[in-house]
C-alpha cells in the first residue's frame, strides 16, 4: 500500500470526515496545565501545548493553533508554532489532516472493494480482456467478465451482474477504487453509488493507488495465465473460473495470517503429527497442486 495518499485522492476522502476515524488522544492521557493568564512558562510548556493541540486538532494550522493559545494567555507566534512542530516531525495542517491512505485503507476495510481490467494475448494473437473485482478486507476475487471488446457498456453490465449476484451482500460496498480508464463510465459508476457506495478514483498513472488489483494481477499471470496457452475467450473464462476459485478457498495469503479469503471448514489439529498423511489435488491439469490431509 501506499505509505502516504496523493493530496487529490486523500482532500476527495476528507470531505466526509464521518468516514475516518477520530484523531487518536494525546499520548499519556494526561492532561497539561496551560499558564494562566499573564503567567510565565518555561519553553518546554509551550512546546507541549503547542503539540497537544496539533494532534488533538490535526486540521488547525500554525494560526489557528497560535490564536487558541492566545486565547488562554500564551502569545506564542505562528512562526514559532511551525518551529516546534517542524522539530517535531509535523507538517503543515493539509499534510496531517486524517489519515494517511494505507492507514485509511486498513480502517475501512470491510467496505472497500476494487476493480481493474487487464488483458491476456491468446495463442493466435488475439487480445482479450478480464474484468474482475476485488473486497479489501478478505482478498475475495470476482472475476466478472472476459471480452474481446471491452466497451463502456460492456464494463456497466458486468457490474449490474455482479451487483446481482451479492443480492444483501451489495449493500455492505462503502467504497470502490477504480482508475480513470475511459471503459468506467458514469454508468458504471451509477450501479454502485445507486445504493450508497462512493467511487474512488486514483490519481493518473499512479498503479500503487490501487496496489491490491495490481498485485493480484501479477499473481495470477505468474501462477496460472503465463504458463499456459489460451486459445480463446470461452477457454480463459472457464481457466480463470477455476483459478478464482483456487485462489478463494484455498490459497494461502500472507495477509490474512496464511488463511485463504473463503476459507474451508478448518479440520482438527492431528492427533500425531509424526503420522500426518497428505492427500494431493491437482488443479488446472496438474499446473497447481492443492493439499490437504487424508482421513
């Protein structure tokens, strides 16, 4: 993910601030004596008062923080304001509002699906596209669709079908991130905002906005398309049909502490580990292999 959001993608979140979480408190908990009116402080006092309300109030900027200090007594100069917290690692207001975006994605999680399309090259040179979907919170896969033609109603229908097939299940979908391919048009859109959901656009060329898709796009040509030919658009639907379920209910992911997203029933733990039979179940004509224990 990405270790901090593009300005344009994080402003478009910030404008629902009910969406992210809270500011966390001040560390310590404890409270911090400001000066009373027309007393003396030492720096230090400052400096933690300053650094309190920078993080109790993440949007104030070095003005606001310096006329609510004013406010009880303590003229501290914006300048100095922006000192203490550049010492301190702080940016200035924009740059500290909410969440960073890995830390928004993680926070929002079960609501958050994506989707991309890429493409595969048949053994007769052909060029089809795959449309899939992918939730945040459990790495489930959903291959929607694959075409030669991948029109903009094409990629709508898709997503009317998809919505379809979730039936309640739609209703949990907060957010969708998507690119800005000309193929996502705003009827695409209007099948998911039409219950709620909100599209998320991620800046031009920028991949590592949407690092999920792309990273399940890398994986599922190294295991699976790149290593076999395709002969045409039934072929790599019923191939991917396949792997997508492999890759739901059984493939271990490192992000789910090595669960697969839909996992089976779990079986109890061995009796004797020293007498652990493995049964083996060949997928895709023998190009993966699945294992699980003998009865």
């Amino acid at each position: 993910m990405l270790a901090a959001a593009s300005p344009l993608v994080v402003g478009c979140l910030l404008r629902h601030p009910r969406d992210v979480a809270a500011p966390a408190p001040y560390p310590g908990d404890a409270p911090v004596d400001l000066p009373t009116p027309g007393s003396s402080s030492t720096r230090a006092d400052v400096r933690e008062a300053v650094l309190r309300l920078a993080w109790e109030n993440p949007s104030w900027g070095y003005q606001r923080i310096s006329g609510e200090l004013a406010g009880v007594g303590l003229r501290v100069p914006p300048s100095t304001v922006r000192d203490m917290l550049k010492r301190a690692g702080l940016g200035p207001a924009p740059r500290r509002t909410g969440p960073s975006w890995s830390r928004f994605l993680k926070a929002q999680a079960e609501g958050i699906w994506a989707c991309d399309l890429f493409h595969i090259d048949t053994v007769f040179l052909k060029r089809l596209y795959v449309l899939f979907f992918i939730e945040h919170a459990t790495r489930v896969v959903h291959v929607a669709g694959v075409t030669a033609h991948p029109t903009g109603a094409w990629v709508a229908q898709q997503a009317r079908n998809l919505v379809m097939n979730l039936g309640d299940r739609a209703e949990g979908v907060r957010f969708l991130i998507r690119d800005r391919d000309a193929k996502f048009t705003a009827v695409f859109d209007e099948v998911f905002t039409s219950f709620g959901a909100r599209i998320i656009k991620t800046p031009v060329r920028a991949p590592r906005a949407n690092a999920m898709v792309e990273r399940w796009v890398g994986t599922v040509r190294r295991e699976c398309t790149d290593r076999l030919l395709i002969y045409g658009e039934g072929h790599l639907h019923r191939i991917l049909r396949t792997y997508e379920r492999h890759y739901n209910r059984h493939r271990p992911h490192r992000g789910r502490d090595r669960r697969p997203p839909q996992p089976p029933h779990a079986p109890a733990p061995p009796s004797d580990i020293d007498h652990v039979r493995l049964q083996r179940r060949q997928v895709l004509d023998g190009l993966i292999n699945q294992y699980r224990r003998a009865a």
